[in-house]
C-alpha cells in the first residue's frame, strides 16, 4: 500500500493509460480524483476502480483544458480531502494532418489541451502544493513524438518536445517547496484506440527492439514510480518507455 493516504488527480482518464494509473493508484491505497472529458466514461471508469478499491475513485468529468475546471478539481481535492499529493497531467489529443494543409483550428486545439492543460494543472496542483508542508509531486504525459519525427504529427510532437521543457522549467520554479516534477514518454502502447487499428500490433512487434509494444501497465508501472516517495529526489527529467524504439526509430509503416 505503497500509496496510502495519499490524494492524486489524474486527467484522460477514462480509458487507455490513464485509467490504468488510476487503478493502480487506487490499488495501492490512493484516493483518486480520476477526470475524463467524457463525463459518462469518467463515471464508468471511477466504478470499475470503486469494486475492487471500496470508494478510493472520484469521478470529475469535464474539459481539463479549461483553466476555471482545473481550479475545480484541485479544490475539490483540498475541500474533500484535506491536502493533494500526487498530480498527473495525463489528458491530450493527437489530431494528424499533413503540415502544407494543417488548419489554425487543428493546431490551437493541440496546444490548448496538451500545453493549456498540462500547464496550467500544473500552476494550480503547484499552488496548493507549495502551501503544504510536505509538498507534492507533478507528472506530465509526454511521448515519443517529442524525441522523434513522425509524419503528420508536427504539432502534437512539439507540443510533446514543449510538455519535456516545462518539467526542466519549472526546476527552477516548484523545488523550494519540495515539488518534484517529471515526465513520462510513452511509445507504441495497447490501449483501446490503437487496437482498434488491426495491423499495429504486428507493426510494432516487428520494429519495437524489444519485440512487443507496451502494454498499459508497463507505462503506469513507471508513472507511479515517478510519482512515490522513492522519487523525491528525481525532478526536471523524461523518462521514454518505448522498448527502445527511439534509440534505432524505425518508421512504422
């Protein structure tokens, strides 16, 4: 119960990753404020985490792009429970497009969630941290994409590479309050919407060294590292999880 006791807001979690960090969480004897933007999917996935967990899981459904739900969250955290411990800006989107035809609406939806966000989850988690004695830790989701080119993800990828430099950034900014805070890169992962697509399984197993793609677990495995006191002193760092794709990065055709 390496968690217990501790209050953690997660966002994009409802499925995929996020939902797995949250069980996690929850297993480990954390109460969770799990957010999806799908109010009805965040309800969902709090329930499934509640059966096994006894009520460790809120649900919070609502767009974690908008600075005023954000504040919410982190209120509701304090208002409920006192303190908040654990944040982990998980939520983004991915929209593809070719960069000649690229529209303003594709690229500013991009920023808002995964830079917005992230950024400002992490102003108002660092807010109410800096007023605890023992302070609290940030996690960001980033990707491969930030270390790695893939075509028709120009936005999303530098929105990544962007995500990594506000984790060094802030260093700077959150350590003198005893806030530490990390990132995680994700590579090819088996989640809801990528098996949805019938090839990319046998896509990755063939260009991923370690001869498989992650699986959710393998990700949030590492996110509750970053985020447990075994990693107070680690702060401003990414770590990729990808089976070492970024280190050969082969085009995954």
């Amino acid at each position: 119960m390496e968690f217990e006791s501790k209050v953690a807001i997660v966002t994009g979690a409802g499925k995929g990753i996020g939902f797995e960090i949250c069980d996690q969480l929850a297993l480990q004897g954390a109460t969770v404020i799990l957010n999806d933007i799908d109010i009805e999917l965040a309800d969902h996935a709090a329930h499934q985490i509640n059966e096994k967990t006894k009520g460790q899981c809120i649900a919070m459904g609502g767009d974690c792009s908008n600075f005023h739900f954000i504040q919410q969250m982190v209120d509701t955290a304090v208002a409920k429970f006192g303190k908040l411990d654990i944040v982990i800006a998980n939520a983004g989107i991915t929209l593809y497009g070719d960069f000649f035809n690229y529209t303003p609406e594709s690229f500013f939806k991009v920023m808002q969630v995964n830079l917005g966000g992230t950024f400002f989850l992490a102003q108002a988690a660092s807010n109410q941290m800096k007023q605890q004695a023992h302070g609290g830790t940030i996690l960001f989701t980033s990707s491969v994409t930030g270390h790695q080119a893939h075509k028709e993800l120009a936005a999303y990828g530098m929105s990544k590479a962007a995500i990594e430099m506000l984790a060094k950034n802030l260093v700077i900014e959150v350590s003198q309050y005893k806030i530490n805070v990390n990132a995680i890169a994700p590579g090819a992962t088996l989640t809801e919407r990528t098996l949805a697509d019938p090839a990319y399984t046998e896509v990755w197993n063939s260009i991923t060294p370690m001869g498989r793609p992650a699986h959710v677990s393998d990700i949030a495995n590492a996110a509750l590292f970053l985020v447990s006191d075994k990693a107070k002193h680690i702060t401003g760092q990414t770590l990729i999880i990808d089976g070492g794709w970024t280190s050969m990065s082969p085009t995954p055709y």
